[in-house]
C-alpha cells in the first residue's frame, strides 16, 4: 500500500492509521489477541476494499466527522415511510462515541469480547448477577453490565419482517434503499428499565411495518452513508449502502425483558451478534459534516 493510503484524517488517528493500532486503549482481556491480529485485519480490508469501487463503511466514530470515500448515493427517506425488515442485536456497540467510548479489548479476533462499553456507571443492584444465563453460546452469556447495540433495519422494499438482512429484500426489488436506525443499551439488573419486548413491538402504519418504540430521548441521531456491519467483514468490504442512524446517548433495558424476546420473537434470534472492528481508515469512510 502507497504511504498515501496511510494518513489519518485527524491528529488523534495519526497512531491509528491503515496498518496501526487503534485510537483507544484496549483493556486487559485474558483471551484478547493481540495488536497486531487486528491490525492485519485492517490491513486486509484496506487492500482488498479500497480500489474496488466500495462505499463507505461501517461501524464508526460517531464522534469523528471526517472521511474521504468519494462513493455517492442517495439517503434513504425516514423510516417512517420505510418497512421495518429486521431487528438484531450485538454484544458490545460496534460504534464508537457518545456515551459508549470504553473499549471492551480485541477480543477473541471473530468479533466476540470486542466492540465499545458504556461508558457510565452502574449501582450494585443493577449489577447484580442473575440466576440464569441469557443468551448463551459458545462464546458465553449476557449478563448484567453488559453494553448491547440494537439495529432497527429498514427498506424501501415492499417486505415482512422477519429472519437476517434476506428478509429486506424482494422478488420485486433486489436494490432497495437501506436504513438502520441503531441505539446502544446498557443491561440491568432492574425490571423497572426499559421492557426490551416493548423497544422492538411491531404496528402496521398506513401500510407500512413500524417500529413504534424506538427511543426518542437519547440524543439526536447522527446520521450518515455507510454500510452493514458484522464481523464477516472485518477483512472486505461490505457491498451493501446504508444510511446509519446512531443515538448518542445509552439507555438502560432490563435484562430480563432481553431473554424474554429471545426466547420468542420473530426474527429467529436467540443470541448477540459479533461486532466489526471498528472503521478508521479515512478513505473507507463517509464525510458528513456537522
């Protein structure tokens, strides 16, 4: 790669830039990989996305303005006049900024034990262990502490909702235009919390699916051109445009309401996702302004 495409867009990424580190501390993980597994990673994806003719990616710094992809396309409308196709979740935000800034480490390297933390403090009480694992795997459970990203997907296509990104498209429209709408919650220990069943109730709207409680007292949203997230791109580019809602700000969701909706709901999920490392190269990202 030329030294071009090794500068940083600004002084805080200059440590940061194609094939270095990223711009924030990792923490002490027991099973993180090291620096440079990551740093490979970005190193990958920069070669093999860059000259390709990729939009923008995602996720971001949502604190950070600054991007030199020179892709274009249109912003998708609200998504109030858009179909609600899915709804997922991930462990750990994969955006950085606002109130999520606290890195969670490297992590195993496929996207498990990484991503960003909220950055607030808890009460004892909130944190308060419970007596069943939530959303077990392989990889582990949820518990209370826990930071999780919420992706409410939206289409122009004319579709129900249901299971993975499939779900947004139709035999009708392979291209429609892609929103996510994305709030970073925090887990607790407190049944008082946000219920995670009534984040993520579904209404028909003058014909089109709603999402009718997303959160509207957690900052406005930043918005701007990228892509799908997930670790499956960690080292290429993803080939879908979608423009990128994210609260600043976190909310608290009882935890308990989180493994009720897991234990039914209709997108056939039943655990968190793993993250994407973060998106810092410049000429992998939008610019939008502020």
């Amino acid at each position: 790669m030329s030294s071009s495409k090794q500068t940083c867009f600004t002084a805080v990424f200059v440590s940061a830039c194609v094939l270095g580190a990223a711009p924030f501390a990792a923490s002490s993980g027991a099973h993180d990989v090291d620096d440079t597994v990551i740093a490979e990673q970005r190193r990958s994806l920069s070669e093999n996305t860059l000259f390709a003719g990729y939009g923008p990616q995602s996720p971001r710094d949502i604190d950070s303005s600054g991007g030199s992809n020179r892709v274009r396309f249109a912003s998708a409308p609200p998504h109030t006049e858009m179909n609600l196709c899915n709804i997922h979740f991930h462990e750990s935000a994969e955006h950085r900024g606002g109130e999520f800034t606290t890195y969670a480490g490297n992590g195993d390297g496929q996207g498990h034990g990484t991503g960003f933390k909220y950055s607030g403090d808890l009460s004892i009480a909130e944190r308060a262990p419970l007596d069943e694992p939530v959303a077990q795997t392989e990889h582990g459970s949820l518990v209370p502490g826990d930071t999780i990203e919420l992706h409410y997907v939206f289409t122009t296509a004319r579709v129900d909702p249901g299971p993975t990104l499939g779900s947004c498209f139709s035999e009708a429209i392979k291209n429609p235009q892609l929103r996510v709408e994305a709030q970073v919650l925090v887990l607790v220990n407190d049944e008082e919390a946000l219920d995670f069943t009534k984040l993520t109730r579904l209404q028909k709207m003058n014909g089109l699916t709603q999402a009718v409680n997303i959160p509207s007292d957690t900052g406005r949203p930043v918005e701007y051109a990228g892509s799908t997230t997930g670790p499956g791109y960690n080292e290429r580019g993803s080939p879908f445009q979608v423009t990128w809602s994210v609260r600043p700000k976190v909310a608290k969701v009882s935890i308990q309401s989180v493994a009720r909706w897991l234990a039914y709901n209709p997108f056939d999920e039943d655990h968190a996702h793993g993250v994407r490392n973060l998106v810092i190269n410049p000429d992998l990202l939008s610019d939008f302004g502020r």
